[in-house]
C-alpha cells in the first residue's frame, strides 16, 4: 500500500528549509549547477538524510522556485546553471 501525501508540520519544515538552504546557496554562488547545489547541501548543511540528487533539486528548483530563481544552458558542460531571477522572487 502507497504512503498518502503528507501534509505535516515536519514536512512543510523540511520543504521551506530546503528551498531557504537552496536560494541562499544560488544568490551566493550564481551560474552554479545542481551538482553543486547538492554537493554544498549533503556536506556543509548536514542534510545528508534528505535523499538529493541533482536531478531531484533541478525539478525543486523548476517547480517550486520559479519566481526567485532562474536557470539557463551551459553550452559548454551541457548542462543547466542557476542563478538569481532578474526580478529576485517578486511577483508582479
């Protein structure tokens, strides 16, 4: 039997600590990649239990950070790199 969505207090923390560790780490470090991202959150932020992988945080981040972050195409890597909105999380 799947496990229903939660909605919990634990989980809802665990969501907005995540997205403030994120956007912290993407203003202080622009055009950095989610292999980045991740390695900085497994690491230095002791979220080791969180079960991140790049592509996980690159659908948090196109999914749910979308008006403060945004992210372009490496050409060179071939990969994407995020960076601070132009509009920085206002919504207009």
């Amino acid at each position: 039997m799947p496990h229903p969505p939660g909605k919990g207090s634990q989980k809802q923390a665990r969501f907005e600590r995540l997205a403030n560790e994120v956007r912290k780490f993407v203003y202080a470090n622009p055009g950095c990649s989610a292999q980045a991202i991740v390695a900085s959150l497994n690491h230095d932020q002791k979220m080791r239990n969180h079960g991140l992988t790049p592509r996980k945080v690159g659908f948090f981040i196109t999914r749910n950070l979308r008006q403060s972050l945004t992210w372009w195409q490496d050409h060179r890597a071939g990969r994407r790199v995020y960076g601070p909105s132009p509009n920085n999380g206002q919504k207009s």
